[in-house]
C-alpha cells in the first residue's frame, strides 16, 4: 500500500462522520445568565496604584544597575596575586614563543 492511498483511505473514513449538533440558544442562556447575576464580561484590570508601583520599582532596579556599572572597582591583591606578579605568573600568555 503507498502513502497516497492510505492518505485516502484515512480521508475516506472521516467522510462519514456528522458533526454534533449543539443548542443554538446556549450562548444567549449564558449571557442572560451573566447579566443576570451583575456581572458584564469586562476585562480584569489591576489597580492603577499597582501598576505605579511596579513602574517605580523598574525604574529604581535600572537606576542600580547603571550605577553599579559606573562605579570604579578597587583593585584588592591577596597574597598570592602579589607572589605571582613577583614571580611574573599573572600575565595570560603562557603559550608564547618567548622564553
């Protein structure tokens, strides 16, 4: 059997298949129900006092990062980083020709 005529047997099959009938006034239950009760289909919303405070508290978190990047870094040594520079181990080329 080739992929083509399993393709249509596949096909043939779903041809005999009715779709389900569905109640045609179920929506304008539904709706009547939820007008009914009060409650208007309206999108939730948070609270414009939220919203402020999530728009500070971006804002002071890219403050920091700003600053935090412009802030000199002192430079502290151990005392093993001051023997390798005394022993000239703190470069990084140690696969060099020069010996």
């Amino acid at each position: 059997m080739n992929k083509e005529q399993w393709i249509e047997d596949i096909l043939s099959t779903s041809r005999h298949i009715r779709p389900v009938e569905a109640n045609p006034f179920l929506a304008t239950r539904v709706e009547a129900a939820l007008q009914k009760a009060g409650k208007a289909a309206s999108p939730a919303r948070l609270p414009l006092r939220w919203v402020w405070l999530s728009a500070a508290f971006m804002a002071a978190l890219v403050l920091l990062n700003v600053l935090a990047w412009n802030r000199p870094v002192k430079e502290q040594r151990t005392g093993i980083q001051s023997v390798m520079q005394e022993y000239g181990l703190d470069s990084h080329v140690f696969y060099s020709g020069d010996f």
